[in-house]
C-alpha cells in the first residue's frame, strides 16, 4: 500500500475503505450493507428508534444507538425531540456529507468544512386528509452545499459533487421512488 493509503485524510482511513473497496471488486458479496431499525410508540407522538446492529457481506456487526422523535407542540407533540421530517432531511444531509468526506477523501482532497442546509415544504392539508388533490409529502426538496477545500479547484469540487449526487444512497432514495413491501401484524 502507498504511504498515502496508511493515512487518514479529513478523518477517512483510507485504508481501510481502499480494503473494502478491493474486497468487494473481488466479491460482490461483500459489498451488500443491510440496515434495519425498530420504531416504538412512547405515548403521545413521541417514539423511539432503536439500532442494534448492521450487516455487511455475511457479517452482523454490533450497533447500540436510539434516536428520539417527537412532533412540535403545534402538531400535538412534546416538542422533546426532532419529528420525522426533520430525521428524514437529516439523514440525506448525513448521506450526502459523509459521501462527500470519503469520495474527496479517496481523491486526496483536504476538506476544511462542509455545511448543508436542507429545506422542503409540506401541506397538512395533505396530511388531514382536507383536499384529496394534495399529497401529503414533499413535492420538492433544496439543498445548499457549502464546501471549503485546501488543495481542489472549484472546477475539482464541481465534479466531486456531481460523483457524490451519483452515489450517495440517500441522495438516491429521495430522487427515486424505492419500493415498500409492508406486512401488517395486528396482535
């Protein structure tokens, strides 16, 4: 390996993925990542959710992180935690950000910061069932990306963040419809 390879760039190690990435041009198998997450009510609409654990090629690796949600008091909540609209746009920001770190990572670019501000607008009319020609989720999405390199011309960030609109899984989960197989359990 190079000695660029044994190091970390904006906090990457790069040996690692470059491992991963060699592991999985030999065998697919070892590139399939499954995540799962349990959802339970806490009362009100408050409700926890909870990782355990993740799966990568034919490993089950350990997690232990619980994430809060509530609603504002002005939709009926506690106003204790984020609502789920604001996990949903915080998972693609993450998404986004952490493809953005490691494919600028793998080019030898030195982030100084990366910010994203994510906004979209929802109509309860939607959501109240009030007017059927109004759905109850996003019909838009922005973002802005604010980005501050040491060594990359605005030319070379461009086209990182095009690869990165290319990869990133949830950039891709919001900008194509993904299929839900659901199972109703009534106990």
């Amino acid at each position: 390996m190079t000695t660029q390879l044994l190091q970390k760039t904006n906090g990457i190690d790069l040996a690692k993925v470059q491992a991963l990435v060699e592991a999985v041009a030999e065998d697919a198998t070892q590139g399939k990542a499954k995540f799962q997450v349990a959802t339970t009510w806490e009362g009100g609409t408050r409700s926890t959710t909870t990782v355990n654990s993740w799966q990568l090629g034919n490993q089950i690796l350990p997690r232990n992180f619980t994430i809060a949600i509530d609603e504002p008091t002005e939709l009926g909540g506690d106003d204790r935690a984020p609502n789920p609209q604001e996990v949903l746009l915080a998972g693609l920001n993450a998404c986004v950000l952490t493809t953005y770190v490691a494919l600028s990572a793998l080019q030898g670019i030195d982030l100084e910061s990366v910010t994203i501000a994510t906004e979209g607008e929802l109509d309860l009319r939607g959501f109240f069932k009030l007017d059927n020609r109004i759905h109850p989720g996003y019909q838009n999405l922005s973002y802005t990306l604010s980005v501050k390199a040491k060594n990359a011309t605005p030319e070379q960030l461009q086209a990182l963040h095009q690869a990165v609109q290319e990869v990133s899984p949830n950039f891709w989960n919001i900008t194509h419809a993904v299929k839900l197989d659901t199972t109703f359990i009534v106990d």
